[in-house]
C-alpha cells in the first residue's frame, strides 16, 4: 500500500512538472539594426546556388574541397566537439530520471576458528529528485541548446574550410601564374642584356647601359625566386588543409576562371536564419537563458524520494526471493534558507553570462552584415580594377615593343626601354592578382551569404 501510495503521489507531483516558461528570443529582434536593403546596390542576378562550388565547373576543386571536409584534422576536432556536447545534454538530463545503484558482495569469516561461514548481500539505494519546477529540466535544455550550437559551430567550419580550400587552390593558381609571367620576364631582360653587352662589346654603348641592364635583370631573378618561394608556401598551406603532410608536391598549372554569374543577395534579415555563427550565436542566448531559469528556480524547494534496502543469505538463489528483502521509502521536502549568497550569485553571474552572450550575438550579426556588404561593394570596384589592369596589359605590351624599336633607333635611353619592361611586367602581375581577388570576392560573399557546400 505504501508503495502505491507513493507512486501516486509522484505522477501527481509530475503533472506539475515543468510549470514555468522557458523565455524566448526573436532573432530579429534582438539583432542591432539593419536597413530593409542591403546599401551596397551593385547589381547583381540569380539566387545563391547553395552547391556554390558547381558554379566554378572545375572538376578538381570539388575533388580537394571534399579531400578536405574528409580529412581535416581541424574539423575532425570540431565534429568531436558535436558529439561531446551531446553527450554532455544526456548528462545533464539524466538527474530527471530515478538513479537506482545496486551493490552485491559476498562475505566469508571464522567462528572462534571452528566452523567457516559465508553469505551473499544484495543491497540497493533509489533516489529521485521530482522535477518539480523544471530547475533540472531547464538545465538540460541549456545543454541542448548548446550543442546545437557547437553543431552550428561545426557547420560554419565546414563552410569557412571549403572557402578557404577554394581560395588557396586559386591562390595556387595564380603564384604558378606570376611564375610564368617572371620567368618570360626574365627571359625578355637577358635578351635586353645580351644586346647591351654585344654593343658594349662594340663600342656602340657606354659601362653605364651594362650595370643599369645587369642591375635590372638581377631584379627580374629576384622577382622569379620571390614568386616559386611564394608558390611552394601556398601548396603547404594547402596541403594542410587538405590533412596531408605539407611536402609542397601538390602540383596545379590550371588558368583563373571567370568569376560566375553574379548572385542574389536576398534581405538582410534572411541572414540571420542563414549564417550558421549566427545561428551559433542565438543558441547560446537562448542556452544562458535557460540557465538563469534553472537557476532562479534552485531557490525553490526540491523534493525527493529516496529508497534503500537489501537481502543476505548464504544461499547465493535465496537473494531474488522478494520476501527475504528488507527496504525502506522516504519521500522529503528540502527548502534552502541561508546559503551565503550562493544561489543568488549564481542568477546574477548567468544574468550577466545571458548579457554577454546576448551582446556576442549582435557583433556576430553586425560582423556578418558587414562582410556581405563589404564583398558586394568590393565586386564593383574589383571588376573595374581589372578591365582598368587589361587595358594597362594591352598598352605596356604595346609600349614595350615601341621602346625596343626605339632604343635600336637611339631615339630613347636604357632608363626608358628597362622602364617599358618593368611596366610590362607590374601590369601582367597586378592583373593577375585582381583576377585572383575577384574569384576570391565572390568565395567570400558566398561564405557571407551562408551558402552550403
């Protein structure tokens, strides 16, 4: 009888369960303020394709994108991480169930050394604190949230890893490039050096023209040893990221690809559902919240049942034989009084956890608008920095080969022919370098957007 009774008073206690809201947070709402549209109106055309590394048709990037979500070390730890801090939310869960523990032993003595004795010894101890308030229940759901967010953390790594795989594939891209261009660029001042030196020879040119050639063209091999240093810690780089030994034999001799067809940026507001550290940032809110409920609701008295009993016999099938068991049933009522300020520090230190937490949010909001306005206004003015390079290209090589003609006429001096090639060379590279940075802008703005992979 007892036992029923008190099994009826728990279901009655736990239909009580869980009085008590939850606080909610908008996501909107809680962000700093943003405009209806974004400001940078650069024009721009279809809408974000989530696979956004198809939109590059390049077989081989997909191919070390995907080598690198497998085996990267950095996001292997992250994904570790996920599984942990959902484990962590089962512990924290596992208070709102009964704990049972059961202890058999078996004992053995002597009699005033006579006769030899034995017994077995099952013992059991129950407790059961009634979630009565939801204090523990509010403590697992802070958990929870807070896997959810280290899972958002996981997702934003996956994401930053594939954007930064791409861009260092197409950095690669382009130093093996400035390879190219430093190498025919070399090559144009021996042959500048060789003409000089045969005139020198001649007679037909002054020492000064010589040091001046010779000078330049030590520059030029200078510039090509600069950019291989640049190619090998690229491919190091690299090859970490894809969790390989960084040996620098990754090879790449690929051309840049035009950058794809301009995206829709959508609504500012559509980013605070998109952007994975966003959503990180709002779990984290909304698990501190949770935490201050928990613990405002410790104030609280706390009931608990609590059973012990056990059975001995020297007959090892006597122990599962019920009516050999003594048991004991308590249920109290536990109310704190005085704990030197314990419990009430504990709300104003998750209070003001729940202010950081929330203020963290609205800089991780901020920051995300800016990085999707800042790659919107850089396409524009990226693209007419580089039809202003192309132009450039055209007319330095144009001018270079006048110079040629010119210094072979005596109509100009060595200063102005080494200058014509040094302008040759700065605009290919610099060309390259923006050609680069576009690709590389657009990464960025599907990484701001919080596109998939």
């Amino acid at each position: 009888m007892l036992m029923r009774h008190c099994a009826t008073v728990s279901c009655a206690l736990l239909l009580l369960c869980g009085c008590g809201d939850m606080p909610s947070r908008d996501a909107v709402a809680i962000s700093p303020t943003f405009p209806a549209q974004w400001t940078s109106n650069y024009l721009i055309a279809t809408n974000i394709n989530p696979q956004w590394l198809n939109a590059f048709a390049d077989a081989t990037l997909i191919r070390l994108v995907n080598d690198a979500l497998t085996h990267n070390y950095d996001l292997k730890a992250a994904a570790a991480r996920v599984n942990a801090a959902r484990q962590q939310a089962i512990i924290d869960g596992a208070d709102r169930l009964p704990q049972l523990a059961v202890s058999p032993n078996y004992q053995r003595g002597n009699l005033q050394n006579t006769e030899t004795t034995g017994s077995f010894n099952m013992l059991f101890d129950l407790s059961w604190e009634i979630d009565l308030w939801g204090r523990i229940r509010a403590t697992q759901q802070a958990t929870e949230q807070e896997a959810s967010a280290v899972a958002a953390d996981l997702q934003a790594a996956k994401l930053s890893l594939a954007a930064r795989t791409a861009q260092s594939y197409f950095d690669l891209i382009e130093a093996n490039l400035q390879v190219d261009v430093a190498e025919q660029s070399m090559k144009d001042r021996h042959t500048i050096a060789d003409l000089i030196r045969g005139r020198f020879t001649r007679g037909l040119t002054g020492g000064l023209d010589l040091r001046l050639v010779l000078t330049d063209l030590a520059n030029a091999e200078a510039q090509l040893a600069s950019s291989r240093n640049q190619v090998q810690i690229i491919t190091r780089r690299l090859e970490v990221l894809l969790g390989r030994y960084p040996s620098g034999e990754l090879k790449q001799n690929a051309k840049l690809p035009a950058p794809p067809a301009l995206i829709a940026a959508g609504l500012p507001s559509e980013l605070l559902t998109r952007r994975p550290d966003i959503i990180a940032a709002l779990n984290r809110v909304q698990a501190m919240d949770a935490r201050v409920f928990s613990a405002k609701q410790a104030l609280l008295p706390r009931i608990a049942l609590t059973a012990s009993g056990g059975t001995g016999s020297a007959a090892l099938a006597e122990l599962i034989d019920p009516r050999a068991a003594a048991w004991n049933l308590a249920m109290g009522l536990v109310q704190p009084i005085f704990k030197g300020g314990k419990l009430t520090g504990d709300i104003r230190k998750n209070e003001a956890l729940t202010e950081e937490a929330l203020n963290q949010y609205q800089s991780t909001a901020l920051t995300a608008f800016r990085e999707v306005e800042q790659a919107l206004a850089a396409e524009k003015w990226l693209r007419a920095q580089e039809h202003a390079l192309q132009e450039a290209v055209e007319q330095t090589e144009a001018s270079r080969k006048l110079a040629v003609y010119s210094y072979g006429q005596g109509l100009i001096q060595i200063l102005t022919l080494l200058d014509s090639y040094r302008s040759t060379y700065t605009a290919q590279s610099d060309h390259l370098t923006v050609q680069r940075q576009l690709i590389n802008n657009r990464i960025d703005l599907y990484l701001a957007l919080g596109g998939g992979v």
